[in-house]
C-alpha cells in the first residue's frame, strides 16, 4: 500500500492545478480556504482539490511534503504556489489567471 | 511572556524596518483571549529577491515551535522595503474551521 507521502506526491503530480483546502469549494470550513478556492474559480479553470479535515493522513504529512505548516496550500505542476495570502496576491496583480493557464488541461 | 511577545521576540531576527503582530483569534470558532489566529505584516530587507513562498517559509521556520504547540493560523504580508505602500489586505472572516 502506498505512503501518504506518495499518495500526495501522486496527486500533485497527477493533477496539474490541485488545492489543499479546509471543506469543499462549494463548502468551505474555513476563510482562508474559501477565499484562496474563490480566486481559482474566478479564473474559469478546471482544478482538483482535496478537503484535509476529511483526510487528516493528508492533512499531517502535507506540511512535511512542502514544507508549509498550513492550509490552504495551491500546488500548479507539481510547484507550491502558496497559501491564501499569496493566491489573493496574485489574482489582484492579475497573475493568478496565467499560472493557472499554462497548467490547466484543455476543456 | 505571552505567544504574541513571543512572536514579536522570534521576528526580530528578520531585523523588521516595521513590523505588525496582530491577534485575530477574536474572530475565529476557539474560547475569548485565545492566541492562535494571528497576522504579521513585516517589511523586510532580505525579503527582496526572495520569492512569496520562500518569505512564507522563513517566517514559518522562525515561527515552528509556535506552530507546534498551538498557533493555528498565519495571515502573512510581507514586504520588501521598495514593496511596501504602508497598508496591507484584511484577513479573510472565519467559516467554522476544525472543530476539533
């Protein structure tokens, strides 16, 4: 069976934009977390996420994986984008929406 | 001392030209006088040329011992000196969180 190390090894590497979050886009159990899952939907792109406080394997070993103590966590190719602080930065510069661009799958 | 003196202490390191340390644990789902939920605005120099994600990391490395014994949430902006315009965003409102 595999490590929860490689369970999200694998999900960042298997989904190009996925986010680490408290609840669901649609149900968010925490600000922070639906304020970061705001910004990526405002951008119109496809992304998986994961609700940590359903999958608390995840939601221990994730800070060691990024070396980030906290959610929300954006993860687009494999490369930590950071957590709601940075997200809402980048979409009031207006940059979120490349990033996610150049990751998101054709729909 | 208390978390917050603590925080305050630890952020010195950084050598801050301004530095903020503010308590939201009011507005969060955890008991009066809590202090989990808090926001740091730092202007810092040897935040220039490091990226967001790596400024978040410096300042979480500094603050692991926190994070490790009780301190839940970090709201962080952090400015290089030529960044930064004197203001910095609102923390997001609380939805519940844990409950655990």
């Amino acid at each position: 069976m595999a490590t929860t190390q490689e369970v999200i090894a694998q999900q960042i590497n298997e989904n190009p934009i996925i986010l680490y979050m408290k609840g669901s886009p649609n149900q968010p159990q925490c600000g922070f977390s639906a304020k970061t899952s705001q910004c990526i939907m405002a951008c119109g792109f496809r992304f998986a996420f994961v609700d940590v406080l359903a999958n608390p394997d995840i939601r221990s070993e994730l800070p060691k994986y990024g070396n980030w103590p906290t959610f929300p966590q954006l993860w687009v190719k494999g490369e930590l984008i950071g957590g709601c602080d940075i997200v809402v930065d980048l979409h009031e510069k207006d940059e979120l929406k490349a990033i996610l661009a150049e990751a998101a799958p054709a729909s | 001392m208390t978390r917050q003196q603590r925080i305050e202490q630890q952020l010195q390191q950084l050598s801050p030209l301004h530095l903020d340390v503010l308590n939201e644990s009011h507005g969060h789902n955890v008991p009066p006088n809590s202090e989990t939920h808090f926001k740091l605005v730092i202007v810092a120099r040897e935040f220039s040329g490091l990226s967001p994600v790596k400024r978040h990391q410096r300042v979480y490395a500094l603050l692991q011992n926190e994070l490790d014994s009780g301190l839940h949430a970090l709201a962080m902006h952090l400015y290089s000196p030529d960044e930064w315009q004197g203001n910095s965003p609102d923390s997001p409102a609380c939805m519940g969180g844990s409950k655990k």
